[in-house]
C-alpha cells in the first residue's frame, strides 16, 4: 500500500507523512530528500547544477543506497547513502535548495529517482511524499493527499527552519526564493507539480501537523482502508 503526499515546500507534508507513517505502522520516504541529495553532490563535486549535460554524465556513474532506518521516536525513515557519502543535514541547505529545483527538472535524473522510488514499495507499505507522487510515481495508488498553505505561511515556516538550523534567513528572502522555486516546479516539462486528479487537497496554513495527519487517517479509514492493511492508530 503507498499514501502518496504531494505539494510544494513548507506546505507541511514531511512532519505530516512522518506523523501518518508512525499512526500507521508505514515506512517513510521522503522523495525530495533524494532529488536534495543528488544535486547536494553535483555541488559537492564541482559539477554546475544548470549544465545539464554535466549533471547527465556524473548521474551515469553515481551510486545511490537507499535503506530505512528505524529511528528513536518515529517510523522507519529512508537513508540515503552517496558513493558511500551520507550527506545528511547537507541537503537542507540553502545552496542545495536554490538548486534542487534546476537538477530535478533534468528528464534523466527524474526517470533516475523515480525507478528507485518504485522499487521501494516492494519492501513494504510507504507513506511517501513529494511533488509528483500522486501524478507519476504511483498515479495507482487510491491513497492520494495535496497539502498546501498560503506563501505567507510557507515562508514563515520555512525561514524558522533555517534560523533554527543556525542560517540567516530573512522571511522576505526566503519568500522570494520559494515563489522562484513553485515557478520551476510548476512550469517544468516533466513531472510538474501538480494536483492529481483524484487527491483530496488540504490546506494547513491554519491546522497543526497532528490535526493534519489526524484528518489523513480518518480519510483512510472511512475508505474501508483500515479493514484492509491498516493497524488501529497508536
């Protein structure tokens, strides 16, 4: 069984899908956490994240190693290893999100993620997030959620984030940064994101994580889902 949880940055899927994962007993994948790392080492090694056929060629001999840890408190969430390099919170920085945008519109390294992606739902039932989860990656899949939230509320969050992380982060820089990133997102040829058809769509700017996850999970039970796979909620 795959739950697939799209929408754009700071829109809350993450600590949501990781909340819905754990209530469900699910493994946890992050997608964009992938398209973060191969373009964390495109940076890493010199190759320019808009040289297209730079990124193509490096992506031909790259490695990628995906396992799910079981962490202290939460689901078991998915680590990425690179050329044996665990680039860990590397990828949530903000040279990496200024370009993950331009490295994930790359038709090859969108194919690349997305064969890897499906390959992990033979190791059991996922809640995955991302942006075209619900569109390309499991179009199948019954289990479809759009969140989003107001660009006010996004890039608070997003800034607070960063702050936290120990980063300079003005909310009005990181307004601007985001409304470029929904722009590529949006507008790329391949896999843009998008609404599916059939997602049920949730706005969190004024519901907390929990109330969001909680919403998901009676969703998934009025769906008879609960009688097929999914474990009372802990």
């Amino acid at each position: 069984m795959v739950i697939a949880i799209d929408g754009p940055s700071a829109s809350g899927k993450s600590t949501v899908s990781r909340l819905v994962a754990e209530s469900l007993g699910f493994r946890h994948v992050d997608t964009g956490a992938m398209y973060r790392a191969v373009t964390w080492k495109m940076l890493d090694d010199g190759v320019d994240p808009a040289d297209t056929d730079g990124v193509v060629h490096r992506l031909k001999t790259l490695r990628m190693e995906l396992d799910f840890v079981s962490e202290e408190s939460g689901p078991s969430a998915l680590r990425i290893r690179l050329d044996d390099q665990d680039p860990g919170r590397k990828i949530r920085e903000a040279q990496v999100e200024r370009a993950v945008s331009a490295v994930a519109a790359i038709p090859q390294v969108r194919a690349w993620c997305v064969a890897r992606q499906r390959a992990l739902a033979s190791r059991g039932d996922l809640v995955m997030e991302g942006r075209d989860i619900g569109t390309v990656v499991f179009p199948e899949t019954p289990y479809k959620f759009f969140l989003d939230a107001s660009p006010e509320v996004r890039a608070q969050r997003r800034a607070a984030e960063r702050t936290a992380a120990g980063e300079n982060a003005a909310v009005a820089a990181v307004a601007k940064d985001m409304t470029e990133r929904d722009r590529l997102d949006c507008s790329r040829k391949v896999a843009p994101l998008r609404v599916a058809d059939d997602a049920i769509r949730l706005d969190t700017s004024r519901v907390n994580a929990r109330g969001v996850a909680d919403l998901i999970i009676r969703h998934l039970r009025s769906r008879h889902a609960r009688a097929a796979c999914c474990p009372e909620q802990k």
